[in-house]
C-alpha cells in the first residue's frame, strides 16, 4: 500500500482580528481612564510593569496609553509603548513610534526591533493571506526581512544567529525547503545546536525533500529539548515524527506515537473567560492523523469509522470532510468521495488537497473531462511542495500512452493444455482522445504442445475504448494470422459501475480467446458471451456472480456459471488476509468432441489470499501475494475428486507508472476420471499510469 504524503493539520491560525480589536479597545479605553484616574505617574507605571510581567499586556497597554495622554514626553512609558507594541505583535506602529523617541534608539536597538518585527512577520505568514492568489506573499516577505537581518555581517552575532534560527522556520513556511536544509547543514558544520523550533522547522524541510530518517531523527532531537506543551499556534511535532517515522519505513513507532498522543490529548479543554469547556483542537488533530496513518498503510475501515464519526460532530471541518473523502476512496467508494471533496472545497476553497481528491475521484469514475480543470485551479492556489505537481504528472501519465504485456507459460499434463503451453498478450492504448476515447493495437499468440502436434493461436488488430462517468466500452477487430482457424475476432464490452457498490460487465466474442487449443486444432472457434454482477459493499466484502455462454462452431453450447463470495478476515499495516468461496459448474449439450467437454460438471472451493507489502520508498515498492484454493470437483459419470490450487507472486513498483509483475502456480483436479496437474509462470509489465 502506497504511504501518501499528508500535510499535517494547521488548527492554529495566529489570531490577527483579535488582535486588532484588543489594540483598538486598548487605545479606546485609555482615553476614559485617563479623564478619571487621579494615581501618581510612578503608580501608574508600576501598574503597567506588573501587569506586563503577569503577561496582561493588553491592560498594561491601556494603561501607559493613559499616562502618556498626561505625560506624552515620559521616555520610559514611550519605550514600554514600543515594548507593548511590539510584545503585541505590533510591531509595524512600534517601528513607526521608536524613531520619535528621546535620545533615538541606538543602531542595534532598531535592528532587535526590525528583529521583532520579523519574528511577528513569520507568524503572521502561518495564517491565512491577506490575497489568496498570492499565498506565499507574507512567507516571502518574511523571509527576505529575516534573511537580510541574518546575512547581515554589521549587526552582533547573537542577534544574526538568532535571526538565522528564525530565517529556518521562515523558509519552511515559504516553501523553500532545499535552503532550510542548507542553511541548518552550515550551522551544523559550525558547531552550532539550532533550537527546538528551528529543528522541527529542517525536520519538515527534510521530510519534504523526502528525507524520512532524518527528519525522524531531527524531530526526536526537537522533542528531547521542548518536550511540550506548546503554544496553541505551534504544530505539534509528534504528528511531524509520525509521518516521518512512516514514510521511513518505521511503522510501529509511527502507531506508537500518534495513539499515545491521541491518548494523552483530551477532548475538552478550559479556556479562561469562558464558562464551558471547549473542544481540544490539539486532540482532534490527534484522531484525524491517527486515522489518516491507518487509511494509509492499507486499513481504510478503522480510519473511517473515526473521520466519519468527528465528521458527524463537525460537519462543517473542512480539513475532517476532507479526510473523510480520502478514507471513502480507500474503500472504493469514488461517489461518495468525490461529494465529499466537493464539500471540502466549499468550505475551504484553499484546500488544495480536496481539490486533488476530486481529481483522483473524476480519474477513478473515468470522467475525465473535468480533471483538467480542477488540477488548474488547483495549480492558481500556488503549492510549492510538489503536491500538485506529482498530481499533474500522475494525469499526463495516464493520458498519455498505456502499454501492457503478459505471458503465461505452463508446463503439466491437462487435456486442454497439453505438455507445454504459453499465452502471450499484448496491448498499446493511445493517447486519451477528447477526454472520451483511446485507439488500441492488441496482439496475442497463444501455443500449446498435444499429444496430436503443436498448435497456435495467433491474432493481432486494432480497437477503440470509450469512457464515460462509471462506464467503459470498448469494440475491437483482431483478425486471424494462423492457420487453424481463419476467423477474424469481432469482440465489444462494457464494464459499468452503477453506484459505489454495484457493478455489471459483458464481454462479447465471435471467435473467443477462451476456446480451448485443442479445439482450435481441430478448426473449431466458439463465439463467447460473458457477463457478470458484482456486489462490493466495502474493500472487506465482495460477492460476484458470472455467467457464461459459449457457441461452438461444432454445434456444441456450453453454458457455465462461477459465483464467489469474498471477506476479509484480518488486517494489518500493509498487511491483508481475505478468506472465500467460490461454487460453479457447466453443461454441454454434446459431449463427443475432441477437447475436454463433460455433460455436466460443478465445483466448489475454499479460497485464501494473503497480501503484504515487502519494501516501499515513496513510489517504489514491492508486495508479496500467496493465494490458495481447495475444493472438490464433480464430473457427471465420473468420481468425485479433490482440486487445489497454489499461486505465489510479487509486483515491483519501480517508479510510478512502471510496474513489473512475477508469479508461479500449481494446479490439480481430474479430468474424466484422471488427474492432471499444471505448472504455470506469469509475468506481467505495465507503463502508463
């Protein structure tokens, strides 16, 4: 199961309209309680300097706004105006105010207050921008203030590092990760130790830059030195350590953290002024992470049943909707997701990652003619970490050309089969054709070694798919090339996925690949019509049911039928285990002809498949997959015997777009009476999307 990149949420946004109207009643106020205040200019001042060290600045604020209206020339309540101002986060007024005191503030002291200034600046830039079509305004504006004061060789050096520890955090947030890293590796090299906020900020940086084990190992240096608890507008960085520590590979101490974390958080929180408790926005970051961490390494259930019950209790979240729209596509539920990325934009029309889960959701229904347009206005909203950009590569490669190839080789005694056989497919899909459509080329080459002499099946032609929201077709002509049977392969079908949950299919064949090569040997093609329903309520629940029928250009009609039913039985991180059944059966209304065809026959099966992933690195990795079948199978006239099944397989990702696939299997059941066994290797390539 790919890990996908999620940014971790941002509840805390720095509080400017409070801040605003603080100041305002602050400078409102002092008016009145200068006209009734009768203290001395010395209690007055003591007033100010308790209640700044109690961290009531806002009153302090009044207060030396009241003395200064009867002392406007006082030079300590002038600097503890600027200090206030400052200390308030307004530093833009206090800057304005410095140069008008008496004696001017030296050299240095107006650097440390551009210093201020810029420390306010970064926090501001963490919230939301004044002009969202230019979102990285304040981050760049702050990281140009920050820089200059860094690089700055006239000012101390205390005052430079400091700003450099600052310029780290500044660049994080601009999304400029590669000089964060730079300018932390430079420190390093000097022997210096960055402080915990400016660690958490390289640790973010590298986890960007998708260096997972470094940023683990910085986060952990981070929390060592500030174990917590944090300021309300600093990201947690356990939610930072989670995600590294899951992206490197490190899964249970990725669980391990962000359940402890979930655990120690709790729901409701005291805020002094107000009566009740309120919702602890820390602890709901907490679950909705937790829960992302599960859809992540392939438990979609879990991490559902707890963004669909926060959901339930704020409904109007856009980040909660969000996730709830990803933990719905895990499950196989485009649908449903993509209503839910559509309430997620609405709510939050910045929300750049609901805007790429509802192009993943048109991709998964094949309406492709909306992607386009959502990754665009995706594109306006101006994302440095690469998140619309690999989803804009993902959709050109998958409009761009498609190649797959398969071979089956096997090797055992079946009738139909024979001594050796081998099928080889081949298909190229041209580029998407006005959002709806594809040309195809198709190739096949199927041989088998009988006991009356070798015989190939050999066909190449041309097609077209179609697709619309839930629906694919496709018609398609792959005239003969051998010399058995010189019937050209007229073959159409469609798939078409009614809502999240049902499905039907039919495929149609005037010369079906399914006929067996002995027929073939014999001149004999059969025109195939397959169909079939499925019912998927979930990634842990699907029943199918499939019927065949076969007219043989021998005169013989074959009708055949499989239904399967398959559950889930355990999960794990990147871990699956499904359990099944699988009952069929066939009928043949003539029962002398040369190839493998029994009157009636019926079978049924347990099943089991384990699926595991093995290695991953981003976009490469490589799962395991062991499936196994036993049953008994029933033929009319003859004993009743035991069938088994055994198949072993892996696939390799090596890059996105480029998969490989490998996988040998064992096979055993009688015909007429004697046991056959087959031996069979696959490999797979595809490139495309």
């Amino acid at each position: 199961m790919r890990i996908l990149k999620t940014t971790p949420p941002r509840s805390a946004r720095v509080p400017r309209g409070r801040l605003c109207l603080a100041l305002a009643l602050a400078l409102q106020a002092h008016g009145a309680l200068a006209a009734t205040s009768t203290d001395s200019r010395d209690a007055l001042m003591a007033q100010v300097r308790d209640e700044r060290a109690q961290g009531h600045r806002v009153d302090a604020l009044r207060h030396v706004q009241a003395l200064l209206d009867r002392w406007p020339d006082d030079r300590e309540a002038r600097e503890m105006n600027v200090a206030l101002l400052t200390e308030l986060g307004a530093t833009t007024r206090a800057s304005e105010l410095a140069p008008g005191l008496q004696p001017p503030p030296s050299a240095l002291d107006r650097a440390r207050l551009e210093a201020d200034h810029a420390a306010h600046e970064i926090r501001w830039a963490n919230g939301e921008p004044a002009n969202p079509r230019t979102p990285y305004a304040e981050a760049d504006q702050a990281v140009a203030d920050t820089r200059r004061l860094a690089d700055d060789p006239s000012l101390p050096a205390d005052l430079r590092r400091r700003e450099t520890f600052d310029l780290l955090v500044a660049l994080d947030q601009a999304g400029r990760p590669d000089e964060a890293i730079q300018r932390y590796d430079a420190l390093k090299k000097d022997g210096v130790d960055p402080p915990a906020y400016a660690e958490r900020a390289v640790a973010d940086a590298l986890l960007v830059r998708r260096r997972p084990a470094e940023s683990a190992a910085l986060y952990e240096d981070s929390i060592r030195k500030d174990p917590g608890p944090y300021a309300s507008t600093d990201v947690e960085p356990r939610i930072g350590l989670m995600y590294a520590y899951a992206e490197s590979g490190q899964i249970d101490k990725a669980f391990t953290t962000i359940d402890e974390l979930a655990a120690k958080e709790q729901p409701w929180v005291r805020v002094p002024g107000i009566r009740l408790p309120i919702q602890n926005p820390r602890k709901v970051d907490a679950d909705l992470n937790a829960a992302v961490l599960r859809r992540s390494v392939g438990m979609p259930q879990p991490a559902y049943e707890q963004i669909n019950a926060m959901s339930r209790e704020a409904p109007t979240d856009a980040q909660i909707r969000r996730e709830l729209g990803n933990a719905e596509m895990a499950r196989g539920w485009p649908r449903r997701a993509l209503d839910d990325f559509h309430i997620a934009s609405t709510l939050n029309e910045r929300d750049i990652d609901a805007l790429l889960g509802e192009a993943e959701a048109y991709r998964a229904l094949y309406d492709y003619e909306d992607v386009d347009d959502v990754l665009a206005i995706a594109q306006t909203k101006g994302d440095r970490n690469d998140r619309v950009d690999r989803a804009e590569r993902a959709w050109e490669r998958e409009k761009g050309w498609q190649f797959d190839i398969s071979t089956e080789q096997g090797k055992g005694s079946s009738p139909d089969y024979g001594d050796r056989d081998g099928t080889t497919q081949a298909t190229v899909a041209s580029p998407l054709i006005d959002d709806h459509w594809r040309v195809l080329a198709l190739g096949r080459y199927s041989t088998a070694d009988l006991p009356e002499g070798d015989v190939r099946r050999t066909r190449a032609g041309v097609g077209v798919r179609g697709y619309l929201q839930g629906f694919t077709a496709y018609v398609q002509a792959l005239p003969s090339a051998d010399r058995y049977v010189g019937k050209t392969a007229l073959e159409t079908g469609f798939d078409w996925s009614l809502t999240d949950h049902w499905a039907v299919a039919a495929d149609f064949s005037t010369a079906g690949e399914d006929t067996p090569l002995r027929a073939q040997y014999y001149g004999i093609s059969a025109k195939t019509l397959d169909t079939a329903v499925t019912y998927r309520a979930s990634e842990l629940t699907q029943a199918r049911l499939g019927l065949s029928r076969d007219h043989f250009s021998d005169g013989n009609e074959r009708t055949s039928w499989l239904a399967s039913v398959t559950q889930r039985l355990h999960t794990a991180p990147n871990l699956a285990l499904d359990g099944g059944i699988e009952v069929g059966g066939s009928m043949n209304t003539d029962t002398d002809r040369p190839y493998f065809n029994p009157r009636r026959d019926n079978s049924y099966a347990l099943t089991g498949r384990l699926e595991n992933l093995l290695g991953q690195y981003y976009e490469r990795n490589v799962t395991q997959r062991f499936d196994v079948a036993v049953g008994q199978y029933a033929e009319q006239g003859y004993a009743t015997g035991w069938i088994a099944t055994v198949r072993y397989g892996q696939t390799l990702q090596a890059r996105d777009g480029l998969r490989f696939g490998w996988s040998i299997g064992w096979h055993n059941q009688p015909y007429d009476g004697r046991r056959e066994h087959r031996f069979v290797l696959d490999l797979t390539m595809h490139w495309g999307e």
